[in-house]
C-alpha cells in the first residue's frame, strides 16, 4: 500500500525560465529506509529537495507523507507537520543566536506564565546532542562554532523530535571522519527504529556503508533505483556521468630529484597565534598540499598566502619579488589567483556568468571588455571549462548548480594566466565528474609551469595530486610526506597522530 511509503513521488517535474530542471522524476522510500540520492551538480537534486521543503512548488507530480498527500504549493510548515526535517547544505542556523536557541526554533522554547524558561530550554538541547555524542556547550553562539560543529547542530536540531522522514543534503562534506562515522552510527540505530532518511552525498563510500536503497538523476530525469547491495562501484559511477570516468594519466615531473628554484618563498608564517612558524617553498610547476583534520590550521596557511586572512606574521617572495602575505589586492596584482573553498567567498550570485567569468578583470582594471568580444570570450571559457549549461553565459550564476558554480571559479582563475594557484578545498561538495574535471584544470596549470598551493581536507584529492604534503595539527607541521610515503592511508595516520605519540 502506498500508505505505507515514508515519501512517495510521482512524475515530479520543475522548470526555470522554460528549462527543464526536473522531468517526471519518481521516488520512493520506504519506513526505516535509508535512501541515498545521487547525481552529479545540476542533476535536479537540489530543486527536488527543495520543492519537498516547500521552497519551490512542482509543475506537476504529486508528493505523498506516510499516505497524506501534501498541497501542490505546500509549505514547510506542512512538510513538518506530516513528519518530515530537513538539513540543508546552508544550515539555515542563526549565529547571533545560542546552539540551544538555534534547536529551539524547530522544537519550540519551554515557557512558563508565557516567559521563555532558558534553563530547561538548554537542559533539552544538552540532551539532544549528549545523544549523538556532541559535547557542545548549548549557551555557545552558533556564530563561534565551526563548519563541523554547525553541522552536527543542525543534525541534532533534526533528531530533535519525532520524524517519519529526515532529509540530509550533503552534510558529511565538511565533516571529519570521525563524526562522519558518528552519524552513519546514529543513521543506523534510528532506522532501525523506523525513521526513513533521504541521504544526499558526493562521497560514493558512504553510499555503500550506510545506504540500502539508492536513486540516481541525471538532467532532470531518474535513471536507476535500485538496493546498494546489487550494485557495483563502477557501475554506480557511470549512472552518475552516463560514461565510465577513467582515471588521471600521471603527471608530467611528479617524480623529478632534480633541484628547483622556488617560484613562491615563504618565511617564518604565522598565519594566526596559534601557529608555529612556518617555511616553506613550491617549484614552478609543483602542487604543495596543506592537510589535516578540520581545525588542523591547513586551510589557513594558503588563506594567508592568497590574501584572505591576515596572519600574525611572515615574509614570502614569488619569483624573487617582494610577496604581500594577507593583501587580496597586491597578490592577485602579482598574479596570485585564488579558488575559496566556500563558493559564496567566489561567486557574485546575481551578477550573469559571463560577468563573474570577467569579475577579476573588471576588479583589477575598473573596465570591461566591449560587449561583443566579451560575450564571445565568454563562450569560449564557457566550452573549455566545460560549463554546464552550454548557453549559460547570461544566466545568473545563483541557477547554476554547485559544481557548475566551481567551474566557474576555477575557469577565471586559469585563464587569467597565473603566475601562483592557490586552492581552498576546491572539489569541496562537488560531484564526480566535476571533481575529475577540476583536477584535470589544476594538472594542466601545473604542467604549464604554474605553482600550486593546495589545502585539502580530502586525503585522497591530496594523495592524487600533490608532490608534497604538509600535515599540520594544531596548528604545528607533523609531517611533509614525499613520493612512496604520500598515500591516502599515511595522511590519515599522520593527521591523527597526537602529539604524545608522534
């Protein structure tokens, strides 16, 4: 019976601006079922979710809760009511206010004679997260938590009360592994207790560990369900792309002995006051990673290097010249080119992608390029970069999906013939595809010659594509790993470490 069904959806269809964004997209999930929903950016997943949480109203189709059919412009109050939550990729929490105000916002606030009772307020919210193993203090802003600590807040918000349908839109991308492997726990043990989940990840592992049922788009369409347990790795990959994704040729000079000059020069960095001093020096054409657990300091080694954070102190020189470490404006005038790792950092949202393809330019020179010419640029970077779709250089960019948005970075940071390539998490939340394309761009731009400085927390994007590889934690370099040594498994070993045992 259909009754039984935790989320039924029938021939769900959406469009933008007369694009088809979703095309008679079926899905059902059963009670205690994890499900996992799988396409790469700009597959529709993002609009199905959001037509589920009332963001967006469907064209046509029908979405069915535990046999109650929601409204065709429902709202999310209706999608709570009949039992389902959701965690969004933005969180959607308030950083001015507490973690237990942030939980409380779902839940409702104790009250007493119509006064707030705060006390048993964050005695609940206490509650919540000691049962998912979060030791967080709930009277902390949200504001002074980190990406992995806001994530596991708005988890625990979603666990919070009684649901028939938790929806987690890719919210193990910013987790370290350890919690990763809490909330697959937790995944576990309330499925089994008959909470159906609707799982969206890039991270196919996950999709084996803790999935049992699996539905994949492409373009708007469904292309496969199925259960995990009959499918293969491979197999799964190419109902992502529609091709079999090979892998990377090796790269040209990743072995050389043969001393180098480095291009970029970093003297006694302090990239804030936790960090120990730091030197160090890439060659032209070589990728140096920075890697760690979240929190470990690598991410803001190469922020301090690309201007986006002011350190505490050091010197640098690129290519003999004097380098500004902490100065936006004087390193891309040196030919630094930086890749954030949260897109809005990148993107100007409402701005076409033909202007954010040019934003560095316009910055820098205060003018444009004629219209003509620019819109013909435009569609050339539009093909090279593979960005998708191909018409989309008057789009606004906010309608690309995700990892079309990351192309766009990634493709006006190239083509701006950089003489330094600093990455932030570059493949961060993106799919399959997109992630092979990018490490495509960045191989590229090293075999030309062009210095790379990486900060990855993926220890397989760092084991594929660095030379070399700082591994910091708290701030303090464990280990630099080297040719044989630099492997998935010692990164983690490395990262892990703690300082008694190193």
């Amino acid at each position: 019976m259909d009754s039984a069904a935790a989320l039924r959806v029938t021939g769900l269809s959406k469009s933008f601006v007369g694009q088809p964004v979703l095309t008679e997209v079926d899905l059902r999930i059963e009670p205690g079922e994890i499900h996992a929903l799988l396409g790469e950016n700009g597959a529709g997943k993002s609009t199905l979710i959001k037509i589920l949480a009332g963001v967006y109203a469907a064209d046509a189709g029908e979405i069915v809760v535990g046999g109650r059919r929601l409204r065709s412009r429902h709202q999310l109050a209706d999608a709570m009511a009949l039992g389902m939550r959701f965690v969004h990729q933005d969180l959607g929490l308030v950083d001015d206010l507490d973690i237990a105000e942030n939980m409380a916002l779902v839940t409702g606030f104790t009250t007493r004679g119509g006064l707030i009772r705060f006390d048993s307020t964050r005695r609940r919210a206490r509650e919540v997260l000691g049962r998912l193993g979060v030791d967080l203090d709930p009277r902390r802003p949200v504001g002074e938590l980190s990406q992995a600590e806001r994530v596991m807040v708005a988890i625990a918000r979603a666990f919070s009360t009684e649901a028939r349908l938790i929806v987690l839109d890719e919210v193990t991308a910013s987790l370290p592994t350890p919690e990763v492997a809490r909330l697959h726990g937790l995944l576990r043990e309330a499925s089994a207790h008959g909470t159906a989940f609707l799982f969206v990840t890039h991270r196919l592992g996950e999709v084996f560990d803790v999935a049992h049922g699996v539905t994949v788009l492409r373009d708007g369409r469904r292309v496969v369900t199925d259960r995990v347990s009959g499918m293969t790795h491979p197999q799964l990959v190419e109902w992502l792309v529609g091709r079999d994704v090979a892998a990377l040729p090796a790269r040209s000079g990743r072995c050389s002995d043969r001393p180098v000059e480095p291009a970029l020069q970093v003297r006694e960095l302090r990239a804030t006051q936790f960090h120990a001093p730091l030197d160090f020096g890439i060659g032209p054409g070589e990728v140096l990673a920075f890697t760690g657990l979240i929190g470990s300091g690598a991410r803001d080694v190469v922020r301090a290097v690309a201007g986006a954070l002011h350190p505490v102190a050091g010197r640098a020189t690129l290519h003999g010249s004097p380098y500004p470490l902490g100065n936006p404006i004087g390193a891309a005038g040196r030919g630094c080119r930086y890749v954030a790792g949260d897109r809005v950092e990148s993107i100007a949202p409402d701005l076409t992608v033909r202007e954010n393809l040019f934003l560095t330019d316009l910055c820098q020179r205060g003018r444009r390029l004629r219209p003509e010419p620019e819109r013909q640029a435009a569609g050339q970077l539009i093909a090279r970069y593979d960005i998708r779709p191909a018409h989309a250089a008057e789009l606004p960019a906010v309608t690309l999906s995700g990892g079309n948005q990351q192309k766009i970075v990634v493709g006006r940071a190239l083509s701006g013939n950089p003489r330094l390539l600093v990455l932030d998490d570059p493949t961060v939340g993106v799919d399959v595809g997109a992630r092979a394309a990018v490490h495509l761009f960045i191989r590229r731009a090293a075999d030309a010659g062009v210095p790379v400085l990486l900060a990855s927390t993926d220890f397989a994007e760092v084991a594929s594509e660095a030379q070399r590889a700082y591994v910091l934690r708290d701030g303090v370099v464990g280990a630099v790993l080297t040719g044989r040594d630099l492997t998935e498994q010692r990164l983690a070993a490395e990262s892990y470490r703690t300082r008694e045992t190193a």
